[in-house]
C-alpha cells in the first residue's frame, strides 16, 4: 500500500475537516481485529432481538440492483472520493419486512463482532445501500465481504463491513463502541463524538490515520481464511 497514497491533504469541496487520501484503506476503529473468513451472506433481520427473517443473496438477487458513487468519510477525517458501490438499497429491503412505521431505532451487527447504532430517519435516504460490490467487483475481505451496509452521509464507523445482523429496536441502543459512537455521525454536521468537541477530537484522530490503516492491512495478511 502506498503511503503517500495514504497522506491526507486539503482539497476543493470536502466536508467540514475533511482531508482527501488517494488510496481507499482498509481501516477500523480496533485495527489488529481480524478480517473474519468470507462466508455465504446470510443477513438476519430482527426487531428487539427477535429475528423475524433472513435474506441470502439469492433473497437479495431479487431486489432492485443498483450502482452508487459516493465518498467515504472517516470520522479521523480522512475521506477517500468515488467509491463505485453496487447493491441493494436499504430502504428496499426495510420496506419488504416492514409493512408500517420501520423502528426508530437500528443496531448492525458484523461477524467480527463490531456494531453501530442508528436513528432509522438517518437511513432513510435513496444513497444507503446494502452493498456487494466495490468497482464492480464482489467485496473483498478488505472491505467487508461479502456484504456491507453504506450510509455515505455519515461517517465510516456507520458503514459496517462483514455485515450478519439488522436488529431494529424501539428503543436507543447501548453502543459498543462508547462515547466515541455518535449516535447520529453526520457527516455534515460533523457528529464525529458523543460527548468531546471536534476540535479536541480532530488534530489526534488525524495522527492515527497512517499507523491505523497500516496496522489494519497487516491484520487483514494474518487473518485465517
Ligand atoms: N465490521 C466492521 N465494520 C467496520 C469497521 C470494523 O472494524 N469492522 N470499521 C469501521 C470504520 S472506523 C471505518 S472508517 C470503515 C472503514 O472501511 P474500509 O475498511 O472499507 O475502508 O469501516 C467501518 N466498518
Ligand atoms: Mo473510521
């Protein structure tokens, strides 16, 4: 991986205290966790805690497939332009299990055990995807096969890779991930933490970017298959 690739600079037209990197890293916010074998999409929907379906990729085959560029933005403010996803939107899928209202509140669950927590509002949006492929190619472990959620308005920590589980819930879920979890992390309105303003939050996240992404590829090398 180049690191100059990696290096974030200024550039025209980025959200507020973003920088532009030119390659697309695999990154997390635990970065020696494993990159969990690719297994068979198997995506189980529930509504507090109770599953109520499933979906395959033959279940997803039949929606609507789509193709979305957008940019990616990482709360340590790194944002990478034009990532060419292709998938299913989320509204779709949401609407097919929910006849009326969808739960207010979402938790996603990832097979290595990493989750976020949404305001369901926050997804309802033409542009979050449930996404299979990256440049026309299917997912690669780097970035999240086989199948991941992309809310490109908020930040990374909302687009959960190796993604197995919907749980939709009534009421706010605990985060994992602690108060650096915004529950909503709009990108515009820059939500990057729960509780410590951005800039006391900018300047250190930013120190981290090129050691994270690093360590974060290697893990992917010594993940088991
Ligand atoms: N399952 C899972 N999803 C995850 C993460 C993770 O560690 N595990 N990291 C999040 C963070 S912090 C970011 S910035 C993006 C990085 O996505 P990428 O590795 O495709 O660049 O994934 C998000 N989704
Ligand atoms: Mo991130």
């Amino acid at each position: 991986m180049s690191i100059r690739g990696l290096l974030p600079r200024r550039a025209e037209g980025l959200p507020p205290g973003q920088r532009q990197v030119k390659v697309f890293p695999r990154f997390s916010d635990k970065p020696l966790r494993w990159a969990p074998p690719s297994e068979p999409i198997a995506l189980t929907v529930s509504v507090d805690g109770d599953p109520i379906s499933t979906f395959s990729a033959d279940d997803l085959g039949r929606f609507e497939q789509v193709e979305q560029v957008s940019d990616f933005h990482c709360v340590t403010t790194w944002t990478y332009r034009g990532a060419r996803w292709g998938g299913v939107r989320f509204g779709q899928l949401a609407a097919t299990v929910f006849d009326g209202a969808t739960p207010p509140y979402l938790a996603a669950h990832a097979a290595d055990r990493m989750s976020a927590i949404y305001v369901t509002d926050d997804l309802d949006n033409n542009n979050v995807l449930l996404a299979l492929k990256l440049d026309g190619q299917p997912l690669d472990r780097r970035h999240g096969a086989p199948l991941r959620l992309v809310s490109p308005d908020q930040y990374g920590y909302k687009n959960i890779k190796h993604l197995v589980g919907l749980d939709f819930r009534h009421e706010e879920p605990a985060s994992t991930m602690g108060p650096k979890e915004h529950l909503r992390a709009r990108v515009a309105a820059e939500e990057r933490h729960s509780s410590l303003p951005n800039w006391a939050v900018k300047a250190p996240y930013r120190l981290t970017i090129i050691p994270t992404a690093l360590v974060a590829e290697r893990a992917l090398r010594s993940s088991p298959r």
